[in-house]
C-alpha cells in the first residue's frame, strides 16, 4: 500500500504555528481549507511518529468525561493515508473519544505530506506544553533525519531559535538512564546542560544520580564539577590517580553495588577513609545482605 506522497520539506513553512494558537475552529479552518465530516475511529490510525510518547492517563479520562457530556468540540486533523486516514492532531481527543466509547468523530481531512504531518504535530504539543524536552527532542531528530531539515529550518517551522533546538538535541547524547530522569522531571534541562559539559558517560551517569538524590541545584552541580575539573592532573612521572578518577572509580563501585543488591548504596571517600552504606527494609531483607557478605567471604576464602 502506497503512503502519501511527500509533498516536499517544510511545505506549511512558518504559517504553521498558528494552527494550534486557540481551539477555535476558525484557526484551522482558515489554514488549512479543510473537508470537514465524520469518521469512525476504526477508520484513522495513528501517526506511530507523534512526538509525544507518554500521557497523563488521569487527564486523558477527565477529557473523556467531557467528551461524553459534551461532544468533541474541535475536530481532529487527519490525512488520506493507506486505505484509510492518519491522525495528524487531536492525540488526546482520539485516545478521550476511544475510552468514551465513541464510535464516530468528526474530523478535517486534509492531504498534507510527511514532514508537513511531523510538524503540526510537533507544534500541537509544543504550544500546548504537552511534551517533555526528550520528547521534543525526539521530534526535531525525526525531521532532520527522516526529512533532511537542517536545524534552521527546524526552528523557523517551530517558531523557536535554533539555539534552541540545537541545545535540545543535544539532550539526545547522554545517556539513556539520565535522559530518563529529564523525562519524568527528576532533572531539570538547568541540569542536563551541565552534564553535557562532561565528556565521560559513566560520569554523567553518576552524577545525574547523584542530583536525584541528593537534591543538588544546578549551582550546586557547576561547583561540584568544576571542583573535579580543577582536581590535580596526572603527569608523565606519576600514577597517582587524580580525585577525579578517585570519584569515577567510587561511584562505579555504587553503581555496580544497587545494581547486584536491588538497594540503595551510598559510597563516600574522603580523608583517606571510606563508609559504605546499604540500604535495608526489615529484619529478614538485614539477614539477606548478612548471608550474601558469609557466602562472598567463603567464594574468596575458596577461590
């Protein structure tokens, strides 16, 4: 089955943004020439492309309840695709009227190419403030690969600088456990520009966790890694490791240490002594970790 033909890059340009400015109809109206009728929901599919990845289940059902009482008040924007249509905006209204258990909704149908559908669906959830910096970033990196916009384009599309855009994708490079805490909000973007600044992903990960648990400000994070960065270095006649390479080295023993136990861990140098701290729940999850130390010194008593 053919797709919809790419009808060229960027082809709403600008005049995009205020599509999504209001819910009146009029805006879309006025932009986008529609066909306006009634669908059935087992007739749209859903664009697997949409920026937005998690939703609040909680506002979802809220916007359902609203739907049964009151109908669908702006219609989703969808495009011939297929056999049948795709869902280009109205994720939240299409996932509302599927709990509601509409069965028909009404829509505006209008052929609109690939890059064109990335992006209303981009700006849909960005004026809305419905993704998370990931998310967004996500979308930026879908349209530079997958449609060859170059970052300028990106951000004209978007109504963003392309500063911007350039620092969000950047978000992309750290690593998968700390891009995970910027989605659930756990680290702030303040944050994350700050670990960009780190070349080494094994630090980044360890002091992002650090952050969360600890509660660090991004101030407190700037002093605490220019602390390390200005540490003494190694030179060519000595192999004593730098407080740098002393921090790596305890906090992949802390991170090795959660991840065979299933516990919190605390590792702390400093003054030429050491406190480990492991975290336990009851009496029997002490014996646990009291029995896993016997067996470890009986393995190296053996080995």
């Amino acid at each position: 089955m053919a797709q919809t033909k790419n009808m060229g890059k960027g082809g709403l340009g600008s005049g995009l943004s205020a599509l999504f400015e209001d819910n009146s109809n009029d805006i879309i109206e006025n932009n986008l020439n529609e066909i306006k009728q009634t669908l059935r929901l087992s007739e749209i599919e859903r664009n697997e492309q949409q920026p937005r990845k998690t939703f609040d289940e909680e506002a979802i059902e809220s916007l359902s309840k609203s739907i049964e009482e009151h109908g669908i008040l702006q219609p989703l924007v969808v495009r011939p695709y297929n056999d049948g249509y795709q869902l280009v905006a109205g994720e939240r209204r299409f996932r509302a009227a599927t709990l509601a258990g509409l069965e028909e909704v009404p829509v505006i149908i209008k052929e609109l190419s690939d890059t064109d559908t990335m992006q209303i669906a981009l700006i849909e959830n960005i004026q809305r403030e419905n993704l998370n910096p990931i998310e967004e970033a996500g979308g930026y990196k879908v349209l530079a690969e997958s449609y060859n916009m170059t970052q300028e384009e990106i951000a004209k599309a978007v109504g963003k600088s392309r500063s911007v855009v350039a620092n969000l994708l950047r978000l992309l490079s750290l690593p998968n456990d700390v891009r995970m805490r910027i989605e659930d909000g756990t680290l702030s973007i303040g944050h994350a520009k700050v670990l960009l600044s780190i070349d080494n992903m094994t630090l980044q990960s360890e002091l992002a966790l650090r952050c969360c648990d600890d509660k660090m400000t991004v101030r407190e994070l700037e002093k605490l890694i220019a602390g390390l960065e200005n540490s003494p270095k190694k030179n060519e006649k000595s192999v004593k490791p730098t407080e740098k390479d002393k921090f790596i080295f305890f906090k992949e023993v802390e991170f090795n240490l959660k991840e065979q136990l299933g516990r919190k861990v605390s590792v702390d140098f400093s003054n030429n002594k050491g406190k480990l701290t492991l975290e336990f729940f009851d009496e029997e999850d002490l014996n646990h970790i009291a029995l896993l130390l016997e067996k470890y010194k009986k393995d190296e008593e053996n080995s």
